[in-house]
C-alpha cells in the first residue's frame, strides 16, 4: 500500500483525474470502477476538462460504479445515477450510455438486481482502476463495518453514522434511504489498480487505522492491504496527524 501527501484536494483531485486520463488514452476499452461522494466531485470536474481537452474518445470505456441507493429512481435528484451525470457523464459527447453501469435501486427485485450486477462486473471486468473514497466509518463502497470480507454484490444496510454523514444532500434525514446495493470486498479486490482518495480531518481516523491497525472486518478498507496495487492519496491535513504512525510497507 502507498501512502501518497498530495498536499490538498486541488492536487490530489488532479493527480486522480490524470490517472484516469493516461489510462483510458493508452486502453480505449478500459473498465474503469468509479465511486461517488463529496471527494469525487473535484475528480470529475478535473477528469471532464482534461477529457474534452484532450480529445479522448470514451466510445469503448466502460464504467462499473460501486453503488446505488435502494428505493431511488435513477431520475431522482439524489441518485447516484444523477450525480454520475451531473458531475461527468454530460461533460462529454463520447461517453456511450450502453456502456455505463450503475445498480438500479428502483429495481422490483433489488436481490436479483445485485446479482446481475455482480455478473456484468465479472463479465466485463476486471476494473482498470477502481477509485474510492472512504467513510469515516471506514466503509468502502457501502460496504460498513463487520461486512464479510468474503462479499460480492449485494443489498445492503446503512449504518446510522452513514446515514447521518449523507443527510446533507437530502432534506430531511428521514429520506435518506436505509440500504444500498453495493459492490461487495472481494468484487472492490478484483480491480487491477486501486487509488483510494482520503481528504479533509473527517477521514484521518480511518486512514491511521487502515495504516495502523490489523486487518480485520471492522474496518472495511483494511481489506485494501491484501491488494498488490493500492495507492492511498491524502491532503496535508490527514498527513500531519498520522506521520509518526508506523506506516504499513
Ligand atoms: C460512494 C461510496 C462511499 C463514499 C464514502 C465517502 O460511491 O461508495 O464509500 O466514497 O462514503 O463519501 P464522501 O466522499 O462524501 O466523504
């Protein structure tokens, strides 16, 4: 596992953006894995200009995202369906919408519909590069504490701490949905390349415990040390707490 100081969420966001960048320009069939929240906003902001710029062709790119709400129509304002548009996929002409997958959370069978998912992910994948954030939590994906490391694709329960941190984006914390289907550990561990992004104080207790302590199912992102290919990018803030921390080879 790398730990990467990339100062702020400016560089950080940038560095993440032109990773994905070099990779669908030297693969234009890449699968990339992409995930949603607060700190992939500059990500995409940055990953859509530098796409336009540059001309990419995104006919062939497919895209897997981790997760979706269960209960939300992929038109409803908080959906993750709509932040992936919002935020890049009408940022540019080339993205191919038969190759853009997302969970369907309005789904009648939302079990079956995470089955599916986890299929087409097999088939299609592995993911090139799988982006993450992480929760205070360390959640990655939606997959909270206690999650079986062992877990594919699934409908999951949200943990009150999650749902409070994601009230922010709805009107009333009693519209935040109570379950997700989520990318399980084990289908996050078969993508190639991993960068998980970490910024803001929030998240420096789960970084120094995914640095410091054992791996184990009660915190979800220490899975991320058995996989040959991570980068963990921070800002400042969460590098100065953690620096005398015994860092993990
Ligand atoms: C989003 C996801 C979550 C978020 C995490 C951090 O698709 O799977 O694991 O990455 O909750 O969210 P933010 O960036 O809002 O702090």
């Amino acid at each position: 596992m790398n730990l990467i100081n990339l100062k702020n969420q400016t560089i950080a966001s940038q560095y993440v953006a032109t990773e994905l960048l070099k990779q669908v320009k030297s693969k234009p069939n890449t699968v990339l894995g992409l995930a949603t929240g607060n700190t992939m906003i500059d990500v995409y902001k940055c990953l859509s200009e530098l796409l336009n710029i540059n001309q990419i062709d995104l006919s062939r790119v497919a895209t897997f995202n981790l997760d979706e709400y269960v209960g939300l129509a992929p038109n409803h304002k908080q959906s993750y369906h709509v932040y992936m548009n919002e935020h890049l996929f009408k940022h540019n002409d080339s993205w191919q919408k038969d190759n853009i997958h997302l969970p369907m959370g309005n789904a009648k069978d939302v079990v079956h519909e995470s089955k599916v998912y986890e299929q087409l992910l097999c088939d299609i994948g592995p993911a090139d590069i799988q982006i993450l954030g992480i929760g205070e939590n360390g959640h990655i994906g939606f997959n909270e504490p206690y999650t079986s490391f062992d877990s594919v694709t699934s409908v999951v329960d949200l943990t009150p701490s999650t749902i409070k941190a994601n009230s922010k984006h709805f009107e009333k914390i009693e519209d935040v949905p109570k379950q997700a289907i989520s990318l399980g550990l084990t289908s996050i561990m078969r993508a190639k390349r991993i960068i998980l992004l970490a910024l803001g104080r929030h998240k420096r207790d789960a970084i120094k415990q995914l640095l410091k302590d054992d791996i184990s199912e009660s915190l979800p992102a220490s899975i991320l040390r058995q996989h040959a290919n991570v980068e963990v990018i921070v800002d400042d803030e969460i590098f100065q707490t953690i620096k005398s921390t015994k860092l993990i080879p």
